[in-house]
C-alpha cells in the first residue's frame, strides 16, 4: 500500500509528504511526528496506511503497541483526525484488545462468499441499537454503496445473468461451480435479492463470455443494443495503468455483446505518453489518427503517424505510445475480436 502510493502520479494530493530517512529507528519516526505536531497545532490531519506495515518494518509487536499509546492520546488532544490500519490475522488478540480499548472507533471489514461487510465493533459515545450490526456494502470504481440503506445496483442484472447463463446451457449450480459461488447465492442474484462483489461480477463475465461493463450498462437490453450512441453516453475506461489525467480511453458501442470488433477513441494531452499497449488484447488492432501526430514504438521500431494516417497490427504490440505533436492527439483504436474490459 505504502509503495503504490508513492508510485502514482500525486498531483491533487492536498497534504505534505515527510520523508523519515530511517523508519526502522522508532525515535526518528516519533521526532517527525513531534515536529509536525509543533509546526501545525491543533486541527492537523494524519494518515496511516497500516499499523501492521509498521509492525513489519519495527519487527516488534510490543514497540508497535507501545508507539501507538503514545500516539493516540496526543493525537486526541490535538483535536486531530488518525486512520489506522491492521491486517486481520497479522497481530495476537491481546494487542487488537488492547487498540480497541484506547481507539475511539473500531471497523472490521470481511468478505464472505464474495460478498464485502462492514461491522463497528467499538463507537465511543455514539448509541445506536443498529449501530453494531454488519452492514453489506459494495464498491463501484470509487465508490462505496450500502443497497440495504438506499444504495444503488446494477440495473437488471439478475435477468442478464439468468439469460446469459441459460444462452450457455449451464445451470445455477455449474454456474456457481465455475466462478466458486453457491447456487444459493447464483438464485439470489438472477432474483435482484443481492448484488454482487465486483470481483464476483468479473467471474462472472468470464464465464459467461461476455465483458462486466455489458452489467454495468443504464437501461434494459434493447437499449444497450441501439445502433447509435451518442457522444455524451460514451463509457471512460480506466484501465489503472493511466499516469496520467491527460490520457482518456471512451468506449464507442454500449456493449460489446456478439461483435466482432471494440471501438474506442483515445485522446492525448500534448507531451503525454503510455508505457506498454493500452489494453491487454489477443488479436488485430487497427488505429487511425484522428488528429495531431503520434509515435508509437513496435520491437524497438519507431513509427511516425500523422492525422489520417492509420496502422493496423496483427502480430505484435506497441510497448510506447508518445503524443509528439502540438496540442492534443486524438485516435480511433479498434480491436478485434473484442477483449474484457
């Protein structure tokens, strides 16, 4: 988690990094908060990724514990904010005991059958008689959803999923064998009574060959098969491989459902680059500059296209793509057969 964040891209991070040059001495670690706190006062914000990867760096569950009384009552003092972090089955019970008993609020999330829950075990001075209960929740690219309490699913997904498997000729219970659910949970779900973890739906749409933003798609079937799409119902792909904002990759059909090729438009910001293809994909791909010049790099070749030029691969993949022109470049880039997105 530390290391995924220092490789990103953060240009609207709002807070300051400060860089402890020995993290495995604990008084260096405890000076810089010291100093921090001296030099912001009351109201400071803190952040920590995982009290388990300090756990890790110290080797020392005692150090952990003892860094973290010492801590926490400053931090409460100061009015200030502190997210902390543990791995479930990384600490004894005596030390999760001991956290809870000094932390104001204590969240357990799990994962049952594919489903993700979320269970207060501790609120200090906050009564509620459902406050303790678990809650499901679901996350939807950066977004966390409670169905239970308002939240929103997929639309029609039950009736997709039970059309889609009964097309295969599979059964709810070799549906669920195959993507390692119950027939249960498979019922449930073609009935709308549940909704799915994302990483079940990509299961799924594995197994059911088809791509999980087909689930993802406003309106019922007749609509995502409608001839033409407008630019403003366009999907955004976010691939996670991105650097940055400059890069946008927009779906040119609703779905991809029995086509034999996936057209998108792609736009890049001027000095913009990617490293690798854009998508993972096993077959024919055919690009077309739209606008603004492009270079794209093929086995260590270097190929210059300006707009209107095109260029179609059949065999290898392009491992760069650098805008090279003035202003933005925008593409048409199309693959076939379609992949999963």
């Amino acid at each position: 988690m530390f290391s995924q964040f220092y490789s990103k891209e953060k240009s609207d991070f709002k807070g300051k990094l400060i860089k402890v040059e020995n993290p495995r001495d604990v008084s260096q670690f405890r000076s810089a908060i010291d100093r921090i706190e001296i030099e912001y006062g009351e109201g400071v914000r803190y952040i920590f990724d995982s009290l388990t990867g300090m756990q890790d760096i110290w080797a020392d569950e005692n150090i952990t514990y003892k860094f973290f009384t010492y801590s926490c009552p400053r931090l409460y003092d100061l009015q200030t904010i502190a997210y902390w972090i543990l791995e479930k089955d990384a600490h004894s019970p005596t030390f999760k005991a001991n956290l809870r008993h000094i932390a104001q609020v204590a969240i357990e999330l799990s994962k049952e059958d594919g489903e993700l829950f979320l269970k207060v075990i501790k609120c200090e001075g906050r009564f509620s008689k459902s406050a303790f209960l678990p809650k499901h929740y679901e996350i939807w690219e950066q977004e966390i959803i409670f169905p239970s309490i308002g939240g929103k699913r997929p639309p029609n997904l039950g009736n997709r999923i039970r059309t889609l498997r009964k097309k295969l000729g599979l059964s709810q219970k070799e549906l669920a064998k195959q993507v390692g659910l119950t027939p249960s949970f498979i019922s449930q779900l073609e009935k709308n009574l549940i909704s799915p973890s994302l990483d079940s739906l990509f299961k799924l749409s594995e197994k059911l060959n088809t791509q999980p933003v087909y689930f993802l798609i406003d309106g019922d079937n007749e609509q995502a098969k409608k001839v033409l799409v407008r630019r403003d119902e366009r999907l955004t792909i976010n691939t996670g491989d991105f650097k940055s904002k400059a890069i946008k990759l927009e779906l040119l059909v609703l779905d991809v459902i029995n086509k034999r090729m996936e057209p998108y438009v792609l736009t890049m910001g001027e000095n913009s680059s990617i490293d690798g293809n854009i998508l993972k994909h096993k077959g024919d791909e055919f690009i077309y500059v739209i606008k603004g010049e492009i270079e794209i790099e093929i086995n260590n070749e270097r190929y210059h296209a300006r707009e209107e030029d095109s260029l179609y691969i059949n065999m290898d993949f392009p491992s760069k793509w650098i805008n090279v022109g003035k202003g933005e470049a925008i593409l048409l880039y199309v693959l076939s057969p379609p992949k999963n997105i």
